[in-house]
C-alpha cells in the first residue's frame, strides 16, 4: 500500500467517525431543542397566558398579604426568563410542582397513573396490529376486490368516528344489553384490596401471580377500550400496510420469486412483508404514540384510572399544575417514540445505514 | 367566404381539452376541466363532496328547515322521546328540545370550527413553509425546529393545555386547534417551495428586480396552494373530531349552543335508557368527518396521481 492511499483511507476513516459524531450530535440536539421547546410551550400556557397564575391559584377573594407571599413562595414576582429557568430546572428534575386537587406531587400522582394508560395503550397497539397488518396484507393482494372495498370501509370509519361516541355506544352494547364485558374501571372492587399490584400492569401482575380470577376479571375490564383504541390504530395500520405492500408487490423481486415457483403465501408473507415491514415499524411505533393520545377521551368513558383521566379531572378543577405536568410527560413519550422509531428504521433499513 | 377563413367550431369539450390552449382562461379551465373529470370517475368521492354541500346548505338555511327552537325546549310535555314521536323526528333531549333542530343549527358551528381553523391555520403554515424553503440557511432551520416541536406534540393534549389556561368556549377552541394543526402544512409548503425555488422562472423573476418578499408572495406561495388544499381538506376530519372532543370534555361550546361533541357528553347521563340522546350527534359527526375523508382522498387522487395509494 503506498502512502498516498493510506492517508487517503486514514481520511476517509476519519470523515466516517466525524460523519458518525456529526449524526449523533445533529440528534442530540433534535432531542435538547424539541424538549426545550415543549417546556416553553407548557411554561407559556401556564405563566403567560392567565393574566395573573397566582389569582388563578387563589381566586380572586385572596387577602392581599395572601396573594403577596403565593407569589413569593412560587417565584412568580421574579422576571420570566428567570421563572422559566427555574422552570426548566424543576421539569427535568421531575417536579411540576403540587397538585391543588389531590395536594400530592404531580409526578408522584403521574407515577402512579401512569401504568394504566401504558397497559391500555400497548394492549390496544397489539391488538391494533394483530388484526390490521393482515387486513392491510389481504387488500393490497386482492386490490379492486369486494375485500379491498370492504377493508377501506373499516379504515375510512375508524377515520371519521369520534371514538369517545364509539366508546359510549360498545359500552350500551356490550356492558349494559350483552353483559359481555364488565361494568367501566380497571378492576371489580372485589379485588381492588385483596390484589397488590408490583409492576401497576395488571395483567402482567395478575398472572405473575397466579390469580387467575384476577386476570379474567382484569381482562373483561381491559378488553373494550383496548379493543377500540385497536381499531383507532387499525385503521391507520391497514391503509399503510396496504400502500407499503403494494409498493413491493410491484418490485422485480416478486417476479423472480414467482419465476423460482415459489409459492403464493411464500411470496406474500415471507418475501413481501418483510420489506415492507421496515416502514412498518415506524408506523406502528407513531400509532402507538397516537392511542396514549387517543386515551384521553377513552378513558373518560371508561373511567380508566390513567393519564388521560388525570388530566381531564385536572382539568375540570382548573388544577393547572396537573394538567402541565401530563402533557409533559405524554409530550416527552412522543418525543421519545418518534426518536425511538426513526433510530429503528435507520437500523432496520441497510439503505439508510452508514456506508 | 368569411365561414372558411375560421376552424371548424369546436364542442365545448374539444375547446377544453385542448393541448394549445389560446388564452391563460382557456388553460386555467382546461385544467379544472380535467381535474374534475378525474374527481368524478370517483364515486365515494362525488358521495363526500355531496355530503360536505349538504352540509353548507343545512348549516345556511338551519332556521328554515328546523322544525323546533334548537334552545328553548318543551319542558312540560316533550322530555326524552324516542325517535319518531309525533312532530320531534329523532326524539328530543332532557330539556325537551327537537334533536334535529339542534342537530340542524349544530352544523354551524361545525361549519364555523372548520372554515375559521383553515383560514387561520393553513395561511400560517404556508407563510413558514415557503419562508422556510425559499430563504434556506439559518431561517429555515429555526423554523423547521419550530415546526418540529409542534409536530412532536400530541395535538388534542396541547390544545387540552391551552384550552384550560385561556378558559373554554368556541373562540379558544377554534384558536386552540388552529395553534396545534399550521405545523404540516409548513412542512407540506417547505417541500415545495424547495422544488420551484430553482426553477428558471424564479430566476427569471429574480433578474427583473423582484424582492425575496414579491417572490415568496407572488410566485411561490401559489406553487403550494394546491397540495396545501388536499392537506387541508383530509385534516378536517380530524378538526372535526378534535372540536368534538373538546366540546365532549366540556372545553368547547357552552350550553346551551347545540354543539356536537357537547351533545354526547349531555346525552352520556341517559344512554342506558334513551340511547337517542347521545346517539344522534354522533351519527352526524361521523357523516360529516366521513364526507371530508371521502373528498379529501378523492381530491388528493385527482391533483396529484402521484401521491394516491392507487
């Protein structure tokens, strides 16, 4: 090897590691920016907009002297980019400060809540999946048939219906005239004492432990809102299925597998999915983080213990703290998902892989 | 002899369809021409463009049609009827009112919802998109992160915040979606403000003097308008059943306006007796939201073959 080239590869090598560095730079600071960016929106809803956040607190029949020293205690006479540094300090230290409504730390209250909607959100991403990759799969090979149609139907309605409505419906069918499921909640208030709960998810605890009646009872609970926050995924799953798959299915490999007599099943489920998948993933990992959205109304109806429901009660008693603190977290989940997503396919796709 | 000099008289189709088009209006409706020809091969498509003017139409002519007052309701003798009694078609609610009176002036405020969110939000989204694309450079970094950040927000949660902090009704929800829904639309404007902003007739404009201000305004912003529109148009859907959701929260319209989504949260005390209450509503926002998505997916097929699923 003459000098020239090696210097010319010790170069090269060197571009690569900076290509590398500038790339994890470049991402750290997406995350750094786009956080930053969330808490100065939350901080703006929660500071800048109420004409004065300290009579919010108190109402406006707060003794002066009162209203003087809330202000104090909370910072709030300081000048706001002082405030929002504070702020921004407490946030990634996990404090969003003291709920009015149930006087305990909001991240204390959002620990405890969270499993719940993490439960609900992944039963219903699974199911969401399980049932719209095949659905997607079979429109894009039998596309222009009735099953097509009928597949573009489901998508179009889960599209268009307003899922607290759908929720309130299931609920009249299948709880009040089929008793198939059980009454709103997350578990029968027989069990709410005798079942300690180690991981918050009750299915998985449950069935940690053995106590099978708890499962099922669990499960009646869990399975409708699970179901519908399903189909609210499917819908978005299905239609991208069928696009991805029928963008492979129109590649010069499927012609050559077909040349080899491979077959048909072989072809689609093996061959064409697997490609197709790569995007896939970055679509169920979004609907995902759309369904911990989508459990806002859901767990309205349903009375789920969760995030969503926190933060609508919060809500109701103008308890802003509450409200902030969960759409930080559920903000910080989305951030976190999509990061999680792109890195998946970077990994998953060898195009996009570093050469 | 005068007869000979002219070309033969074309059918009014010929002169549409035709590859020279002698005049800019010939060109510009030969195009609408054919787009629609496009849009009305499809049938679902026709079906959801007929729903969203029905809905126009109901929403204009709301007092004629309306049987009964959408707010003063017949307490003593026409509380909670079943759908199909004497004079109330789809029943009546708690307060004894007309459910499709109500239904009937709720369009409205859909209508209202939708109309004012698009025209707040869409212009903000191709301001900084095209911004954005055609400065380059540290502009459009700052304002592709800005975008980033909203893009990044779990929408119906941000304006769940903002709705809290500046207090329910319809104005702030309006104000509310339309903070949380410009961010795709700059991305859509930004990507093509990037393919036109090379083109020869920007560079061409730009030799005749024309300021950066003139030639986002003039020259690129109309680039963007058409895929901008199909975007718009799929999104309302989904304004529609974030408006609902915040009025079922109680965040939206206040009584006793005849809003949708707070229909069903009122509805939500009786359905286990009087499904009709909470029902109803629900029927008519699915239509409408199901309207949208047709036409939306259809004009998209029409404007622009490449990017259809087909």
């Amino acid at each position: 090897m003459t000098l020239p080239e090696t210097t010319q590869l010790a170069g090269r090598r060197r571009a690569r590691a900076n290509g590398w560095a500038g790339n994890a730079l470049r991402f750290l600071v997406i995350i750094v920016t786009t956080y930053l960016g969330l808490l100065a929106v939350t901080f703006f809803i929660g500071r800048v907009i109420p004409i004065d956040p300290v009579l919010a607190i108190l109402g406006d029949r707060a003794p002066a002297h009162v209203v003087e020293r809330t202000r104090e205690l909370l910072g709030f006479n300081k000048p706001l980019y002082q405030q929002f540094y504070i702020y921004v300090r407490d946030a990634l230290t996990g404090n969003f400060g003291t709920s009015v409504l149930t006087t305990n730390p909001v991240m204390a209250d959002i620990r405890r809540v969270f499993p719940a909607t993490l439960e609900l959100a992944t039963f219903g991403t699974i199911i969401g999946s399980l049932i719209g990759v095949p659905l997607g799969v079979l429109a894009a090979v039998k596309r222009g048939s009735i099953a097509d149609q009928i597949v573009r139907v489901i998508g179009l309605v889960g599209y268009s219906v307003p899922i607290f409505w759908l929720a309130l419906l299931s609920l009249l069918l299948f709880y009040a005239r089929l008793k198939w499921v059980a009454f709103p909640g997350r578990i029968d208030i027989v069990y709410e004492y005798s079942f300690t709960p180690v991981t918050g998810l009750y299915l998985i605890d449950s069935a940690w432990q053995g106590q099978w009646d708890v499962f099922r009872d669990v499960f009646r609970h869990i399975i409708l809102p699970a179901s519908l926050l399903g189909y609210f995924s499917l819908a978005y799953i299905s239609r991208m299925t069928r696009s991805f798959m029928l963008n492979e299915l129109a590649q010069e490999y499927i012609v050559a597998a077909r040349a080899k007599g491979l077959s048909e099943s072989r072809i689609i489920w093996v061959h064409a999915l697997r490609n197709a998948a790569v995007p896939l993933v970055t679509v169920i990992a979004l609907s995902y983080a759309g369904l911990l959205e989508g459990s806002v109304l859901t767990e309205t109806v349903f009375a789920w213990p969760g995030l969503g429901l926190y933060i609508t009660n919060s809500l109701q008693n103008a308890d802003m703290n509450a409200v902030l603190g969960g759409t930080i977290v559920i903000g910080s989940v989305f951030i976190a998902i999509n990061i999680l997503s792109d890195l998946l396919y970077r990994t998953l796709d060898p195009r996009t892989r570093a050469r | 002899m005068s007869e000979i000099s002219h070309p033969a008289p074309m059918s009014r189709r010929e002169w549409l369809m035709s590859d020279r088009p002698q005049s800019r209006l010939q060109a510009r409706l030969g195009r609408a021409y054919m787009t629609w020809r496009r849009f009305s091969a499809n049938r679902l498509a026709v079906a959801g463009l007929g729903i969203i003017l029905l809905l126009i139409l109901v929403a204009v002519f709301a007092d004629a049609l309306a049987p009964h007052s959408p707010v003063i309701g017949n307490l003593a003798g026409a509380r909670l009827l079943p759908p199909g009694s004497e004079g109330y078609l789809l029943g009546t609610d708690d307060q004894g009112r007309d459910i499709l009176s109500r239904l009937l002036h709720g369009s409205r405020l859909t209508l209202l919802v939708i109309v004012l969110v698009a025209i707040i939000a869409a212009p903000i989204g191709l301001l900084v998109g095209a911004v954005s694309g055609y400065a380059g450079g540290w502009v459009d970094a700052v304002l592709m992160r800005i975008t980033d950040i909203f893009l990044a927000f779990p929408k119906l949660v941000l304006a769940l915040a903002f709705v809290a902090a500046m207090g329910p009704g319809i104005q702030n929800a309006i104000i509310a979606i339309a903070i949380t829904s410009w961010p795709p639309y700059a991305r859509i404007a930004r990507a093509e403000t990037l393919t036109v902003r090379n083109s020869d007739y920007i560079a061409a404009v730009r030799l005749m003097g024309a300021s950066p201000f003139r030639i986002v305004l003039r020259h690129v912003m109309p680039m963007c308008v058409s895929s901008l529109i199909v975007r718009v148009t799929l999104d309302m859907a989904g304004i529609i059943l974030t408006a609902a959701g915040l009025g079922f929260l109680g965040l939206g319209a206040q009584p006793p306006l005849p809003e949708w989504g707070a229909m069903i949260a009122a509805g939500r005390r009786f359905i286990l007796d009087q499904w009709w209450v909470a029902t109803m509503p629900g029927i008519a926002i699915l239509v409408v939201s199901l309207g949208f998505n047709l036409l939306g997916d259809g004009l998209r097929d029409a404007l622009d073959p490449r990017e259809s699923g087909q």
